[in-house]
C-alpha cells in the first residue's frame, strides 16, 4: 500500500473529504491517540510532527528577531 500525503484527502469521520494537511491538530491527536497502526494513524502521526517543526521554526525565527 503507497504511503499516504499529506495532500491526499481523509475518508473517514467528520472531517471526511479534507485534505490531511488541512485537519485540525487537535482531530489528529485524537487519531494517533485512538486508531489502531496503520497508515491513517501513520499520516495522522506525520502531519502533527510536520506541524510541530513549523512551530519550532517559527518560534526560532520570531525569537531572533527580539532585540
């Protein structure tokens, strides 16, 4: 089975028909936390870890910036 993108749309649930990279972060939580292995829970588990190095960068760019 291909691995899922993060352009590739959820099938499942109240957020069905959005794009993964578009679900809320609290939802995916509740994926990683809730679903059995398997690629949901895999794409789940990628986009909230890709959503938290954009924290991380952008925490390190507007600290930075502080003079």
């Amino acid at each position: 089975m291909a691995k899922i993108r993060p352009t590739d749309i959820w099938n499942f649930g109240k957020h069905q028909g959005t794009p993964i990279q578009d679900l809320p972060r609290d939802y995916l939580k509740w994926v990683v936390k809730n679903f059995r292995p398997g690629p949901l829970r895999d794409a789940a588990r990628r986009q909230l870890d890709s959503l938290q190095m954009k924290d991380r960068k952008s925490t390190r760019l507007n600290s930075s910036h502080i003079p």
